[in-house]
C-alpha cells in the first residue's frame, strides 16, 4: 500500500473539489484512492470504517455532515481540513501566505518591468522554497498550486533577462515547471499565461519551433484582446527566429487588426512593441528594403512601454541603418543601446550588439564593439553571481 501523505497523494483532491464552495467527498475519496492506489477495502482500513460505507460515501448514498469525522479524513489522508468544508487551525496561515505571496509576484513583474529583474529574482527565490517544502509535505491547495506556478513562471522570465543566451535554457525550465502546474490545475487563464510565457523563453532559448507551438496553444485558449495581442507580438517574433516570413506576415497583419480595434497600453501589446516586432522580424526574414520602407512610414510618437523596449528599438534600427549603408548613425545608436543595456542588466542585448558589430565589413573602427564587449563580461560576472545563489 502506497504510503499516505505522498505529495500524488495528497494533490488528488484538487481536480475532485479543492475549490468548491461544498466539496463532494465521494468524489474525494475516489480521486483519493485511484491516486494513491488503493480499493475501497484499504481506504475504509485506513480511515476506521465499513468499506461498504466507504462505498455509499463515494456513490452519493451517503453524505457526511458531522465535523468530527470529516476532521478525522482530513488528519488521516493528510488533506487541509477546508478541503473537506470545513476551517481548521492553518486556514489563518494559508490566507496570509497567498496575501503575501500574490504580492510579491505582483511586485516582481513591477520591478522587472522597471528593470531591476535581479532584484525580482532575490523576491521569488525564497517564495518558491517556501512553497515548495510546504507542497511537498502534502499541503497542496488549488490555490497554493496557483501562486507557484505563477511565482515559477514570473522566476524563469526573470532569469530570461538577465541570463546571457548560451544560459536562457535555465530560465525556460522554470516556466516549464509552471506548465506542469497549469495543465493540471485546468485554469484556462493561468494555463494561458503560462503557456505565453514559457514559448517566449523558450524562443529565447533557441527553440522557436517549440515556442510556436507553445504560443499557438496559448491563444487558442485566452482571446481578451490585450493578453490575445501579447500572444501575437511573442508569437511573431518566434515566427521571425524561426525564419518563417509567411507566418510572420500573418501574424503582424492579426496584430495590426487587433490593436487597431482594442487600442491601449499593455506592456508587451502596443503601437511601439508591433511595430518594432514588424520591423526585427522584416530584417530576420531579409527583408531590409521593406522594413526601411516601413520604418520610414511611421511617426515618431509612440513611448516605449518599459526602459528595455527602447534598448531593443534603438539595436533593431541601428541594424536597418548599417545595412541601408548609415554606419555612423548605427554604430552611435547601438553605443547608446550598450549603455542602457549594461545599466538594466540585458546580457543578451548586449549580445545583439557584439553580433551585429562582428559582421565582417561593418561597423569597423568604431568604439560599440568593445563598449559590448566589456559590458558584456561584466555581466557574466553577475550573472554568474545571482545563479549561484539558486
């Protein structure tokens, strides 16, 4: 017999009632035993009953109302006592721990944001511990499985932007260990988001095939324009990296259409983040001529949504305008963008600057190389020093 209290175990309740407001005990004990692997006969050993009473409890013949004994099922099968309907002494603790950790997840995306993803990083890393020793001790509320699974996937795009490339893998397994989460929680909003974020590390990490995959999943589930949009922007680019120019070009006309009937401001879905994205992806998929064309139609009143967007923008023109023959524009706007990129902690933008200064033939004999290149090795060193602490 299956030792009771293991974490498959314990988590067994979730699908069957975690979250209703009258949780079905029969079905409870049913997800219980089918998860831990027990008959009617252990189950009703294990807890001091008939197993023909397990049997009615479970079919709906039998309903369970007295406090005492649905206490003594929490205790034996190592469930929180709400699980069953009923308050026990840590619902106090469980209501502070979301309290808290909802907002450091929230806080964490605020400073990311902002550009201080190091410092988002040092806030999840011990909210994750926490949660974890307390899952694994067969504690697993739907809503605790929640908040780790969005406290995960905020952890691994965190580690997105401060990794160099060579390292992003990292950061794409701590979304995958959200995914897990997300699937099986079946929370179309939480699976959405993680199922976003997780195909845009792992673009970042060189896998763009899987990354559309990923992202197509994610907005076949959640349509609300502006999360719809943010889909679209990631998937374009993954598109791009992918060097697929067909899927590229459908996707940006999708995202023109969408922000055109449901403007505003969302940090990934916006006039300046679809554009830049049309414009990186013109480039990626060779072609420079329409996306001078293109850059050349637009004003110059959109803001960049966070500081980094405008690093990414600035690299993405300096690359048009080397290749459209400006090199001295290029190479003083990518100084600029190595600058700000080594000031937010970007490794891999720096890394765009190295690539694009290293091309044979251009960009030589000016000073952005080498400012990249410092930049660069300092931020190894950091990087190096914030991983270590995981």
């Amino acid at each position: 017999m299956p030792a009771v209290g293991t974490p498959v175990a314990a988590a067994s309740w979730l699908a069957a009632g975690g979250s209703k407001p009258r949780p079905d005990l029969g079905a409870i004990l049913r997800s219980y035993r089918h998860a831990s692997g027990l008959t009617q006969q252990h189950l009703a050993d294990l807890l001091g009953f008939d197993r023909t009473y397990i049997s009615m409890i479970e079919c709906g013949r039998r309903s369970v109302s007295d406090r005492g004994t649905l206490a003594h099922i929490a205790s034996a099968l190592a469930m929180p006592p709400y699980a069953l309907g009923i308050a026990g002494h840590d619902d106090a603790d469980v209501a502070s721990i979301l309290a808290f950790g909802t907002s450091v997840v929230r806080l964490a995306d605020v400073a990311r944001h902002s550009g201080q993803a190091a410092e988002a990083v040092s806030e999840l890393w011990p909210l994750i511990t926490r949660l974890e020793a307390r899952i694994f001790a067969g504690r697993a509320e739907t809503a605790m499985m929640r908040l780790l699974a969005e406290a995960r996937v905020s952890l691994g795009v965190a580690l997105g932007d401060l990794l160099p490339e060579e390292r992003l893998a990292t950061a794409a397994r701590w979304t995958g260990r959200a995914l897990r989460i997300g699937w099986d929680l079946g929370d179309g909003e939480l699976l959405a988001l993680v199922l976003r974020r997780h195909g845009n590390e792992l673009r970042k990490a060189g896998y763009a095939a899987a990354g559309i995959v990923r992202l197509k999943q994610s907005l076949q589930i959640d349509d609300q324009p502006a999360r719809k949009g943010a889909g679209l922007v990631l998937l374009a680019r993954a598109a791009a990296e992918a060097g697929q120019a067909d899927l590229l070009d459908t996707i940006a006309d999708q995202c023109v259409r969408v922000l055109r009937s449901a403007p505003g401001q969302e940090v990934l879905f916006n006039a300046f983040t679809v554009r830049e994205v049309r414009l990186r992806g013109l480039i990626a998929t060779g072609r420079t001529r329409r996306a001078i064309d293109l850059a050349e139609s637009f004003t110059a009143d959109d803001e960049p949504p966070t500081p980094q967007w405008r690093v990414i923008e600035r690299i993405t023109t300096a690359d048009m305008l080397a290749r459209a023959g400006d090199e001295r524009v290029a190479a003083s706007m990518l100084a600029a963008a190595a600058s700000d990129a080594e000031t937010l902690r970007r490794p891999h933008q720096v890394q765009r600057i190295i690539r694009l200064t290293g091309r044979p033939g251009t960009l030589t004999g000016y000073p952005a190389r080498d400012q990249a290149l410092a930049a660069y090795c300092k931020g190894l060193r950091c990087a190096a020093f914030i991983t270590s602490r995981k």
